[in-house]
C-alpha cells in the first residue's frame, strides 16, 4: 500500500487499533460471504455490500456509549456487526431463516436488535434521517443524554425529509449526529451529477448545524470526530453533521454491473486507501503485532464468518405460520367501561 | 476436492443468462477477486469474480450459450496438486443447461391450434390490430422502450425524467438507448428525490410540457403520492378545466422477487381510487406498448403500473406505424361458458394458467384482462358474467379495498340475477410481504388458489 500523506500518529492503545483491525476485518469477510451466498441464490432479492466502508461505522461505535442509539439504511450489515449484534443472526437473516434477526420476515435490508438499540435498516432512502431524529427526540423528551448515530448516503441525502429534519433537530436541540456515508455514488449517479455541493455538510450551516468533512478512510480520524460530534450532542447544544468520504468498491447491489465508474479508479483506492491495510500497517510498523499475530486474527475471522454462514445454511425457513405474526401488536390496555362489558 | 464454479445469480429475478466471455482459460491459475467470466442477464453484462483460489481444471460451458440455468456447473477449479482427471464422471455429465426454447404458456393466447384433443373451445378472441398484421417477438421491457421512443420522435415537448433513465440506461433498463437518441435535454436523471421532481414534472405539465415521470419502483412514489394525487389528479377539476397535468407517472409495480415488505407493494386500488386519475397495467408487451402510446398523449395524468417480473418476458408485437390501444377497453384472452376469470397486469399469468389446467378437466373459463383499471371496461366483464354466471378476480394487491372487491360489488349490483354463486376475490395475503422464500409464496396469490376459488363457485 502507497503510504498515505495524512499518516497520523495513531491516538489509541493498541488494542484499541487491534481491535478495529478485528472489527473492520469481519465485517469485510462477512461481506465477501454474503455476495459467494448470493451468488449460489441461498441469499434473495436486493444485497448492498458494505465492503470499503468498514472504516466509518468502526470508527463511530467506537465513539459511542452505552445506550447510544443507531439507524441507517439498506446498507446495513456492518452496522449490525459493528453494534455488536451477532454474525449469525444478521447471515440468517440474509438467508431468509429463523434463526435470522427478523425470523426470516426482514431480509438484508430490514434488520433490527432492540438489545443493541440497532433501529434498522429501512430500504426508502432517506427514510431513517428523521426517524433518527425522532429516536433523539425521544431521548431528549425522556430526559437522558443518549444519542442517536443517523446514517444516510450522499445520494439520500438530497431527499426533502432530510432538511425537513435538520431543521427540527436543530429547532429543539435534538441529541442526533446525522452521518453523511459519503461514498461518491448513488448507484450509477456520482455526487457531481446529482448534487449542487462538493461539500454536502455545509447544508447544515443555514440551519445552524454544525458539521464537518471527515476522511472515511482512516478509522482513526472517524473515532476522533465522531468522539467530538457526541460530545457536541451529550452536551444539550444540538445535533451535528459528519460528512465521511468513503468508497464502495463493490456495485450498488449484486445486480449493478458498475459501468460508471472506472477499473482503475476502484483499483486505486483499494490499493492507496484501503481502511483496514491502513490499520494493518500501523499495527505493524508500531511493533504491535507480527505478521503471526495479524495470520491468526484472520484466522479467528475467517471462523467466525464460516461459522455463520453454516448457521444461514442450516437454520431452518420459518414456519408457515409467521407469515400471520407480528403485523399488529396486541397489548391494548382497555377503559373500565370495556372490562365490565365483558 | 475439485471446486465447483456454478452459475451465479447477479440479481433478485435472474433465473439464467448468457455466459457472454470467458476471461479465463483451463490451465490458468486465479485467486479470489480474479474476473472469471462476463456473464449476461436480461438486464446487464455483469462481471463474475472467483472465490477460491485455484487452477482453471475444466470449462464446461463455452462461452457464448445463452440460456445458462443460475447454478448450472459452468466450470471446475483444482486445488493445488489436483488434476483435471481428478474431475468426477458428475462433473463432465453435468453438461450446460440448454438454451430452452421457450415462450412461456402463460405468455400465448390461447389460440385453436393449440387446443389439445377434446378441449371444447370456442373462437379465438378478437386481437387489437387487423388480420394479417406482422407480428414480433418483443419484451416487455423493449415495447416500453419503443412506446416511449416512438411518442418522443412524434412530440418534442414530450421528456422522460427520473433516477437512472439516462446514463445507467434506466435501473431496469427500460429507457434503453434513448439517451443516445434524444439527448440530455429530454431524457434527464434526476437526483433521489421523488417528491421534488414529481411536483416539477407537474409545474412543467402545466408549463405545456408532456413530461414521463419514470419512478424506479412504484414504492418509491409514496414520497410523491402528494404530488400525483393532490396536484396533478386535481388540477383540471379546481380550475374549472382551465389547467390539467398531461403527464405519465410509470414504473415497475408490485412485487419483484425477494425485496421484502418495502420493495414489494401492489398499487392498484390505490390509485384506482383517485378522481382525476387515469390507470393502466399492463400484462402484455403488446398493450404495454400500446397504451404507454396513449398514456403519453393523453391529456390527463395517467399511473402506468409496470411489473418487473414481466418485464423479461416475450410476447407478440404488431409491426404497424403507429399501434395504440385504448384505455377502457379489456382484452378476452380466452373464450370460455363455465366462469368469467378476471385480472389485470401479472395478475394475468395466473389467470391464464389456471384456465389451462382447469381446461383439461373441462372446465372453460374466460379470461378477461382489464388493461387499464380507470376507466374499467365494465361492459366486456359484464356481458362476460351474464354469460358464465359465475366470475373470480385475480390480483397481486392487498385483499381488503382491492379492486376485486370494487368488481364484485358491481356485479353484485348490475348482474346479481345472473349470479349462479359469489364472486371470490383471489389477491395476495393481507400480511407485509416477507422476505423468506417459503413464506413470500405464500403470501403471493397462487394458480393454485385461483383454481380452487373457480372449484367453488362452478361446484366443481
Ligand atoms: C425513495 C427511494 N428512491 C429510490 C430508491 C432506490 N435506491 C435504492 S439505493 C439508491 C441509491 C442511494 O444512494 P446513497 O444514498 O448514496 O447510498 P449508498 O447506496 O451509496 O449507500 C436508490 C436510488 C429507494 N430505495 N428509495
Ligand atoms: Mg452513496
């Protein structure tokens, strides 16, 4: 890998950097499975791969705390993975299985884990941008100082609802960090054809959000803004725009051939950006991990990734009957007036 | 062990494709990421990348077959050490998948020279062009493109505008081409932002225009639904017909394949409610085409509801200048006494094939597609009723408030004395669609059901 010229100084321990190495590791061989799976037709329909990306949501969970809360789109294996939520549940889900996150019912792009405060996963893009700041809204409404990660894409992010909810987080001070997962294409279309700004959190500034551009790339400069923006938020001044510069290297899902873009440009970035040979690096040059080291943490991964896509292959199809479960709640708590009638 | 290279899947509805080029050839060595092959959908030339590391033992599908069936063994990869005579008799027998010769049944009509022995049936039904006409086999997808091409040549302030119809040549590939041909001022990709450009392309319909509104699938245009209802179906009446919205809201419909609850919604009835509004959907790539020709020139708003699902498949095209079908007019596909079979859009293939089979226990059904949902041609499936005395409705949407229960309330009023037995609606389940394979079927209206409900009403 060509050395970066923003090589900084990594401002972590180093199993702090480890441990990013590991997180950004199973989410890429996760990803890398997903799309073998998909290709022998065990996974259906719609598969948005997060494989160049790790970098970003490593980066913000590892600014997080306890409680803090996450909701992001379709693209949206990684941040199961990096919440925590369990490799074999969200591959399950994929396989359309009972042990999956959502029984089978959700798929790849309609995943939750209340445990984890993970609020999906929602295939109408921009969708999850208010409903982010609706879940900050609550939080500030039940008086804790939790916050909300708000995840959308570049091209989300010219969809109305999204200012429609600048304008309220930063009218009520909600507690939400809208994270822009700028990765230069919405599908075929590139920022450039379909967006008035190279610099897409600036928008926040009429509404008097504060934001700032952050390279996507390197995990350490995600944790420091994100470390800054939920400071920003736990303190009561309001939300806060992240704008991270990242790269897909994959199609937009399984089935786009990627024409609009370059070989070479793909190849470029994999080969002088890429997050995790950037955290390799560090570990290595710091003397904080030997080549054996690094051989067995890939082993570890490559388990656990295999080992979840047994459990996809194996977990039983859901039962006949859920197809008739969950569409409506039913603990209606009802007047005195119903109680004596029955 | 060998490793064994299947063809892949490259999207939610591929069943098979071309395997188009090799990039490799026996004797090479690859490892994971390495380009394998070009591999053709109906869609697009997609890229297949190995997975394993290994030596090319043995090609097994030259390049070039189309027809290739998604996990067909296309090719073997040894592992170090291996041979190609390692490579099991199973391997070489597995043999490519032939190209099928198909039409699908579903996608013929039934004509007298393919009534099988026995089968009592009456006339061919009329078709919409002249006797004679030259007919082509043509997709969906391409009679679409060529509606949209053909009033594009014939009006200039006609333009399409949506996500992808431009350089990606539509998400679907419907605009195909047109690109090329009309240019940037009049086929423009538009940032994702459905309620935005769908109020532009009214303001621009008001402003004299014949905008093509093509929504990438109709879930999307829930961001917009204001716009089509509030400002566009409403327009003409709030002005005292000073002002209306010509314009064409199209794009694919209902469920795909696979896409879960948010991707897989049928809105039929939704917007067949709308005063104002004019609806089609088509199952045909004939009245695909011919009513997209008059959806553009129509001076009304119009939802044109297409189907991803059919949008691969072929059927016969009149070669003629200028071929339009009108809108409330049904089409019969299928002449029959014993029951009236009722659908529209994909809702068609299961009609179609249930009156198949149900005809080889000699039963008849008549098989009426509505075409265009506003206006309805009541008339056809009226007189069709009187007849059969008996009638089912099929479709893809949610059972309560569908249009199949529009339909049984008005036979109900207008033939209830010809009435041998109740009108059964058969439509999707009233549950989100899921995702899980097993369940998605289940959730989805089967020819299964529509025989069943045909059983029912005939006492059959
Ligand atoms: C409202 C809406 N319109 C269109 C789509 C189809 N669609 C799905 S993803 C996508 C591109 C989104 O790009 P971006 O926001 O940059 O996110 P990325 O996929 O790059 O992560 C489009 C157009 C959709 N799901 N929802
Ligand atoms: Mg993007």
């Amino acid at each position: 890998m060509a050395t970066r010229k923003t090589a900084k100084a990594p401002n972590v321990s180093a199993d702090e950097l480890k441990q990013y190495y590991k997180d950004m590791l199973l989410i890429r061989r996760f990803e890398e499975k997903a799309g073998q799976l998909y290709g022998m037709g065990l996974i259906g329909g719609f598969c948005h791969l997060y494989i160049g990306q790790e970098a970003v949501v490593v980066g913000l969970e590892a600014a997080a705390g306890e409680g803090d809360k996450r909701v992001t789109s379709y693209r949206d294996h990684g941040h199961m993975l990096a919440c925590g939520m369990e490799p074999n549940g969200v591959m399950a889900e994929l396989t359309g299985r009972e042990g999956g996150y959502s029984r089978g019912k959700g798929g790849s792009m309609h995943m939750f884990s209340k445990e984890k405060n993970f609020y999906g996963g929602h295939g109408i893009v921009g969708a999850q941008v208010p409903i982010g700041a609706g879940l900050a809204f609550a939080d500030r409404y039940l008086g804790n100082d939790r916050v909300t990660f708000a995840y959308f894409g570049d091209g989300a992010a010219n969809q109305g609802q999204v200012y429609e909810a600048f304008n309220m987080s930063a009218l009520w001070k909600l507690p939400v960090i809208f994270v822009i997962e700028n990765n230069q294409y919405a599908m075929g279309t590139s920022q450039k054809r379909s967006t008035s700004t190279d610099e897409i959190y600036t928008r926040g500034a009429p509404f008097g959000i504060p934001g700032e551009m952050v390279d996507g790339m390197d995990v350490l400069a995600v944790k420091e803004a994100g470390d800054k923006a939920v400071a920003h938020c736990r303190a009561g001044k309001g939300p806060y725009i992240l704008e991270i510069k990242t790269y897909r290297y994959r199609g937009h899902s399984m089935s786009d051939p990627a024409k609009y873009r370059t070989r070479e440009e793909v190849q470029k970035m994999r080969e002088e950006k890429d997050a995790i040979e950037h955290v390799r690096e560090l570990l290595v040059s710091g003397g904080h991990a030997s080549e054996d080291d690094l051989k067995a943490i890939d082993k570890e991964i490559k388990d656990i990734v295999n080992k979840s896509a047994d459990f996809a292959k194996e977990s039983p199809e859901p039962a006949l009957e859920e197809l008739w479960t969950d569409i409506y709640a039913s603990d209606i708590p009802q007047g005195a007036a119903v109680e004596q009638d029955a | 062990m060998p490793t064994e290279i299947l063809m892949p899947a490259l999207s939610p509805t591929m069943e098979e494709g071309t395997l188009a080029k090799w990039l490799v050839k026996e004797g090479d060595t690859v490892s994971s990421g390495d380009i394998l092959a070009e591999i053709e959908t109906d869609k697009a030339t997609m890229e297949f990348e190995a997975v394993d590391e290994g030596v090319i033992g043995k090609i097994l599908v030259s390049e070039g077959t189309e027809g290739v069936k998604v996990n067909a063994l296309i090719a073997v990869l040894l592992e170090e050490g291996e041979s190609a005579d390692d490579i099991g008799d199973t391997a070489a027998d597995a043999a490519p998948a032939e190209a099928p010769a198909k039409v699908p049944a579903e996608a013929k009509a039934p004509d007298a020279a393919e009534t099988g022995p026995g089968l009592v049936q009456t006339k061919a039904p009329e078709p919409d062009w002249p006797e004679g006409t030259e007919l082509k086999s043509q997709t969906v997808r391409e009679a679409l493109r060529d509606a949209m091409a053909e009033e594009m040549r014939r009006d200039p302030n006609v333009y399409l505008m949506g996500e992808e119809v431009a350089e990606y040549q539509g998400a679907y590939k419907v605009s195909q081409g047109l690109l090329d041909e009309f240019g940037d001022k009049r086929v423009i990709d538009t940032p994702i932002t459905e309620h935005g450009f769908a109020g532009i392309a009214v303001g621009a319909a008001f402003g004299g225009l014949r905008p093509i509104v093509e929504f990438m699938t109709f879930n999307f245009a829930m961001q917009a639904i204001d716009h089509i209802i509030n400002s566009a179906a409403k327009t003409l009446y709030m002005s005292g017909g000073q002002m209306g919205a010509p314009m064409v809201f199209r794009g694919p419909n209902g469920a795909a394949a696979r896409v879960g609850a948010q991707h897989s919604q049928d809105y039929a009835a939704w917007y067949s409610m709308i005063p104002g509004l004019k609806v089609a959907m088509p199952y045909s790539a004939s009245d695909a085409k011919g009513l997209l020709k008059s959806a553009i020139r129509d001076p009304n708003p119009v939802v044109f509801l297409e189907n991803e699902i059919l949008y691969g498949r072929s059927f016969d095209v009149p070669v003629l200048d200028d071929f339009t079908v009108p809108f409330g007019k049904a089409r019969i596909w299928r002449e029959g006494t014993d029951v009236t079979i009722v659908s529209f859009g994909i809702g068609m293939q299961y009609a179609l094939q249930a009156a198949e089979k149900l005809a080889e226990d000699g039963i008849e059904a008549e098989v009426i597609d509505l075409r265009t949902l506003r206006p309805i041609d009541y008339d056809t499936l009226l007189t069709s009723v009187m007849k059969t005395n008996r009638c089912v409705t099929v479709e893809e949407g949610f059972p309560v408030g569908s249009i199949g229960n529009h339909l049984s309330a008005t036979i109900m009023e207008r033939a209830f004395d010809y009435l041998d037995a109740p009108v059964i609606n058969c439509a999707g389940k009233d549950v989100p669609m899921p995702y899980a394979a097993n369940l998605e079927k289940l959730a989805l209206v089967t020819t299964d059901e529509v025989i069943e409900a045909v059983r029912k009403v005939t006492y059959r």
